[in-house]
C-alpha cells in the first residue's frame, strides 16, 4: 500500500494524474482550493502500487508518492 499525498493549493484539476493512474484511484474531489480548483483526492490507498505515474504526470508538481 502506497500513499499519494496531493498538494490542494498547486493542484488546478487537469486531471492528468487520473488519466494516468493505472489502478484508477485518482479522482477530483468535492472540494475547491483558494484558487477555485476541485483538486484531485486519493481513494482505494490499498490499489496503489506506487508506480509514481501520477507525480510524473502532474505538469504542478503537487504530487508525491510515499511507499
């Protein structure tokens, strides 16, 4: 089990990472940043494999992954 730890202020909802995701546990949540983006949420942690795809998606950089 993996954990991905989202930063919600550098997130705009490009939804790269979910595109990207293999195990699809990447989604846009509900709620929205200072900036006004939904920013995107970990659910399922259990799938994650920890390929790190999501972090290398992410054109912000507000994503990292802790195995």
């Amino acid at each position: 089990m993996a954990n991905i730890v989202i930063d919600a202020e550098l997130c705009k909802s490009c939804e790269f990472c979910c595109d990207a995701c293999p195990q699809k546990i990447i989604r846009v949540g509900e709620s929205n940043n200072a900036k006004g983006y939904r920013f995107v949420e970990q659910f399922n942690s259990e799938k994650c494999t920890a390929c790190r795809l999501c972090a290398i998606m992410c054109p912000e950089a507000a994503i990292e992954v802790y195995k």
